[in-house]
C-alpha cells in the first residue's frame, strides 16, 4: 500500500459558518468543495483537514469516521487492510472510495488517487 497523503475529518451540521472558520484559518478558500450525493454530505477541502457538513442524521452514520487516507491504489490497500484485521464498510460515495473500520473501531476513508496530492 502506498499512501500518498491524509486529511483529518471535521464533521459541521452549518457548512457555510464551518467553511468560513477554516478559510480564516488557513488564510484562503477550499481547495476543493463537492457533494456526496447519495449521503446527503457536502466536502470542503483545506490542506490537512476535510469539513464534512449536512443534516444531524446524515453525520450520525459517519460518526467514527476519522480521517481520509489517499493511496496509490485501493485493491491493494484493501488486501493489505484485510491482512491485518480491518472491516471494509463499502464506500463513502461515488467513485474511489473505501471505508474501512480498523480493530479499535474507527473508522477511515481510503480514496485512491493515482496523481500528486497537494
């Protein structure tokens, strides 16, 4: 498993106000922003940290998520995951995603990225 970079998971149910206090922080816009359709989430992305934001029930799914990893390639994470005791979940969303719930029970997504992260 090759992991190219991570990002940390804070979770808002006032995307907007949540959006707003880390672009302060950071001292410039989302990298990225995006929905997760098929959860009713929305994704604002700074460097190091993800604001997953939507209703109180749409985050109470995700309550153990705890951070995003990105790898080379999700076949062989997923194999290697397995190897050593972690549970697949199925994906976040669309696309190259898997969560996975490591012995202690939390929960990471893993999201292959085939390019250079930022």
């Amino acid at each position: 498993m090759t992991v190219l970079g991570s990002a940390a998971i804070i979770q808002s149910t006032d995307r907007d106000a949540a959006v707003r206090r880390y672009q302060a922080l950071f001292g410039e816009p989302p990298l990225h922003q995006f929905p997760i359709v098929d959860r009713a989430l929305n994704v604002a992305v700074f460097p190091g940290l993800s604001v997953l934001s939507g209703e109180p029930a749409a985050l109470a799914l995700l309550t153990d998520l705890r951070a995003t990893v990105f790898v080379g390639s999700l076949r062989e994470t997923e194999a290697e995951l397995r190897l050593t005791g972690w549970t697949m979940e199925g994906p976040l969303g669309a696309g190259a995603s898997l969560l996975a719930r490591d012995p202690d029970g939390n929960l990471i997504e893993f999201v292959e990225n085939q390019g250079e992260m930022q």
